[in-house]
C-alpha cells in the first residue's frame, strides 16, 4: 500500500503499518518531526528528488512524501456484530449502497473516523475499496475506522437486525421523514446509496425507516460524503443532548 502525503504516513506510522518513506529535499523541513519519529521506529527513509516521487505516485499528488507499508486491514463483520452488542442503543454504523468514487469514500470515512463510527459496511463488489486515493481523501484517518467488506449488503443489514440494530435508509420520496425529527435513541444503522442512483430497492426494503434532508435553498440532493457527514454528526448530537431540542 502507499500512502501519499504527510499526513496518510503520520497515520501508518502511528498504527505501526509504514515501513519505507521518501521524502523530497524541499519537504525535509516541514516534515522533520514525521522523519525523525520514523527513523526512531525502524522506518526506512529515502531522501527523493520530487520528479522520483512525481513516478513512484504515479503522477497522484504528494506534497513530496511518499510512504510505503503494509496493506489496508479490513475488519471482519463478526467483530463489527460484537462491537454492536457490546455497544448496545449507543451503537452506530455506516452501511455504504454503491458508492464507487474513491474521493467520496475517503471523505465518508474521514467523518466516521471523526464520530468514532462502530463501523463502515461496504459490498465487495460495485463499491470503491480503500486503496491509496481513499487513504489520502481521508486525510490519513482511514485506518481510525474498522471498515468491514461483505459479500451480501442486504443479508448483512438482516444480521444487524437481528442483534438488535435499527436500520435508517437516507432516501426522499414517499414515507421518508425528516432525518431531524428522528431521535436516534437505539443502536443505530445508516444507509447511504450512490449519488443519482440512491439505494437500491432490495436495500431499500430492508430498512425499518427513511429518512431525508431538507433542502430549503431548491438543492435536489447533497453530494453522498456531505449527506453522510450531516446525518453522522446529527447522531452525535441528538444522543449529546436527549432530552432538549438540536437545532439543525
């Protein structure tokens, strides 16, 4: 895996999966204190003309640090059941419907990592995977959530269900309230599908509820990573705050 810019690398280095880094001559200065921690762990570090950089990136951006280390690990789906038990009405996970841009994806787990997500659902397949563009979308916070590929969305979100979990499709039409009005006082599942595409209807069947953001300004939909940092942080504060009233 690589991990491009400093702050993908200060992430692998702080989880101990960074294990060679290359760092152009003009970048040493401002990153000191990444090479220096880096070296202190047994980190292989290259001082890097930026044109090397420029092709060992493969023309991605850099900001002239460039790390290389182990790959990206999945959580099982088993552990993301335990952690729901174990977590109970306060629970919170993040079931992704199709979202195939990495840049999306990135940003999406860079708010989960933000709420301390329990964990982020994503299908093995028609869904962007966490590669080296999600890692550097996140700002390096990728690895901060336990991120759970599974074969099946829908049979996934059943196996939720049953341990307990309410599952939240965000979706207008008809039937969807208003995500405000929604207290979220139980383990809590939230769907969000691909941009035009939305959910797809097997997934949408299977959710208890719908729940849609108000767009005053004549906006039809919010960009998929903006839906899910609002909804997210709307949790956080209705559960901050149970007994009063969150503004929007």
């Amino acid at each position: 895996m690589r991990y491009l810019g400093p702050h993908a690398c200060e992430e692998a280095l702080s989880r101990g999966e960074l294990h060679s880094l290359w760092v152009a001559p003009a970048a040493f200065g401002r990153v000191a204190k990444l090479v220096s921690e880096a070296r202190a762990a047994g980190v292989v570090v290259h001082r890097e003309p930026m044109e090397g950089l420029d092709r060992r990136s493969q023309g991605q951006r850099h900001q002239g640090v460039l790390g290389e280390g182990t790959a990206f690990a999945y959580t099982d789906f088993e552990d993301v059941v335990a952690r729901l038990k174990t977590k109970g009405d306060a629970a919170l996970v993040l079931a992704l419907d199709g979202v195939t841009d990495p840049h999306n994806l990135g940003a999406i787990l860079r708010s989960a990592a933000a709420v301390a997500v329990d964990g982020v659902l994503l299908p093995e397949r028609r869904s962007a995977q966490v590669n080296e563009t999600v890692i550097r979308a996140s700002a390096g916070t990728a690895g901060r959530v336990p991120v759970c590929r599974v074969v099946n969305l829908g049979r996934a979100l059943d196996d939720l269900k049953e341990v307990g979990a309410w599952i939240y499709g965000l979706a207008a039409g008809e039937g969807s309230r208003d995500y405000l009005d929604e207290p979220f006082d139980r383990a809590t599942v939230l769907v969000l599908g691909a941009e035009g595409e939305g959910l797809h209807l097997k997934i949408r069947e299977r959710c208890d509820g719908l729940l849609h953001i108000l767009m005053p300004g004549g906006i039809e939909s919010l960009n998929v990573s903006a839906a899910a940092a609002v909804t997210l942080f709307r949790v956080v504060a209705r559960r901050s705050h149970p007994t009063s009233e969150v503004s929007p």
